[in-house]
C-alpha cells in the first residue's frame, strides 16, 4: 500500500520537489477562507503560504467549504497539505502546500465555523464561494432577499447556509463581544467585488438589525481584488502522475498553468499579509487591473472562441496556435490597449 503525503512523509519526498520549509506547528490563523475550492488552493493559499516561508507565522488559513466535506475529507489525512503541480508545455513542478491550518465543513457544524471566524486573531475572511455563492442579483448588485439561504439566514441567523449569512453572524458575534471586524476579501469573478460584497453583506445585517447593518457598512472594510490563474479540474491521470513523481498519494493535488495574477486593493484596517511576496499587486484602486482583464483577456478569449468555432478549431489553444488568428489577437489587443 502506497503511503499517504503527510507531515510525516514530507521529509521522504524527492528533492525536486517543493515543500514547507518553516515549522507548521508554530503557524497560527490569520485569515478565514471561505469556499475551499481549487482555485483557493492554486492561488491564494500559495501566495500566503510564499509568505509563511518568508518568517510570518501569524497567517496560516482556516478553510470551510460551504457545501460538500469532500475536499475536508481529502485533505484533513493528509495534515491539511496538498500538491500544487505548475505545468507550462513539457515541464511540471510540484510543490507541497502548508499554509492550511484548519478544515471546516459548514453544514456538519456551522457553529464551529461561526466560532472560528470570531477569533480575534483573524483578521481577514476571504472567499472563492463563485459568483452564485453571494445570493445577489447580477443585474443590480443587491442582495436577493428572496433567495432560498438568504430566507433560512434570516430565520435561522445562527444556523446559517450561505456565505454572507455566515459574514453577517459572524460580524455580530464579534460586534457584540466588542472584537474589531475582519476584513472581508472577495476573490470571485465579480464586478467591482469589493463593493458588491459590501452592499450584500450590509443589506443582510440591516434586514436583521439596522443597527448592525449600519455598523458593516461603516466599520467593515470590503477590499476589491482580480484575480487570474486558469486552474482545471484534477483527473485521475493528474493524481497518478503526481504520485509516480511524489513517491506517495495525494488525495486531492490541483493543476495550474503557470501565469498568477492577483491585483488587490490596499485596505486592511487590521493588516494582511506581505502578499507581495509571492507575486500579489497591492493598489490603490483594483477598477483599471479589472477593466484591463475584462477587456483583453476575456475579450481575446470570446474573439477566439467565436471566430475560432467558425474557422474549425476545437479549442481556444488550438486557435491561438494558427499564425492567422495569433497575428488577429496582437492586433486586437494592440486596438483595446
């Protein structure tokens, strides 16, 4: 039987490969991360676990998936670490994460969650919950007060189901026990996300309290961000081959390509990490980085998706390997800039 990658297995991989190089059991929580997908575990928590070995110890990550325990069950075996492989053409790299620090499910115990993200020492909440996981109206940016969880939040707001009744309940736990509030990090693919999360979560608090809804959208600091890293699904090949080169097995590894972006707007009344390190842009306002992404990298890829369809090609890399269609794209982009 092939063992299982863990604390006790890390000393035992091949030196090639990258690992936790600071002492995990001195690392203590910092940050709450909400939506524990691959995206989160390709991007974010490589950033801070760049800036645990960078002699932080205070930012390890506490991470609930909101709906399925699968990846909780993945992982927590594995002492919450993962296998990060980077591929670009022929070459893969691997790198075992340490950054995760605590695993949560949050309908088997909301309340373990809800007393996590009320520790004093955490100062950000961040979120990969995608753009559904907000329960706002696209169209407008305001919360939808009739969607399903948002009913049951409102209802039971100790017992929540969605990620901004979690924010709200969490907030007034720590408003009432006189905490200072967490920052709240969106990192989903919305239009100006910091203030559309703000808006959402203020709107809920104030549907239970106006009071407590005043005090969000005053006190609350709600950071915009882009972000950018494609990260596709895990494949059984994917999980073969990175054991074949591992020497054991990793229940739930993530693929990256090799290109990370992460522009975050430069508000945290309680501090952050130095998340320059491992390669994030800290700014004064994020909207010029997300008008840029939209138009030139979402843009190019609708162009290339359309006109590459109708010329015959499969797939968006295949039409941008066509000298016709990469000389198109220059110019394109060339217009847009």
């Amino acid at each position: 039987m092939t063992a299982r990658l863990s604390a006790a297995t890390l000393p035992r991989l091949p030196d090639a490969v990258a690992r936790p190089r600071y002492d995990r059991g001195a690392v203590t929580p910092g940050i709450v991360h909400l939506g524990l997908g691959a995206f989160h575990r390709a991007h974010q928590a490589v950033m801070t676990d760049e800036v645990l070995e960078a002699g932080a110890r205070d930012w390890g990550i506490v991470a609930a998936s909101l709906r399925s325990p699968a990846t909780r069950d993945a992982l927590a075996p594995q002492d919450g670490l993962y296998t990060v492989a980077t591929r670009e053409d022929d070459r893969q790299d691997l790198r075992v994460i340490g950054s995760l620090c605590g695993l949560h499910v949050a309908p088997e115990d909301p309340a373990a969650l809800l007393r996590a993200m009320t520790d004093p020492r955490i100062r950000i909440v961040s979120l990969t919950v995608t753009e559904k996981g907000y329960c706002h109206d696209p169209a407008s940016g305001t919360l939808d007060e009739a969607h399903p969880d948002i009913r049951h939040d409102l209802a039971a707001p100790g017992a929540p189901r969605s990620a901004p009744g979690f924010l709200v309940e969490a907030l007034r736990l720590r408003r009432a026990a006189g905490i200072a509030p967490f920052t709240v990090l969106c990192c989903d693919n919305l239009p100006a996300n910091g203030a559309t999360v703000g808006r959402v979560t203020a709107r809920l608090g104030a549907l239970r309290d106006p009071g407590l809804g005043a005090w969000i959208a005053g006190e609350v600091a709600f950071p915009g961000t882009m972000v950018d890293r494609i990260v596709p699904a895990t494949t059984a090949e994917d999980r073969a081959a990175i054991a074949a080169t591992l020497g054991c097995d990793d229940a739930w590894p993530v693929v990256g390509e090799a290109f990370s972006q992460w522009v975050i707007e430069d508000h945290f009344p309680r501090g952050r990490p130095e998340w320059e390190i491992g390669g994030a842009t800290l700014v004064a306002d994020v909207a010029p980085f997300e008008l840029m992404k939209l138009r030139m990298l979402n843009g190019a890829h609708s162009a290339l998706a359309y006109l590459g369809y109708l010329a015959g090609h499969e797939t968006v890399a295949e039409a941008s390997n066509d000298p016709v269609f990469a000389a198109y794209l220059h110019g394109l982009w060339a217009e847009i800039a």
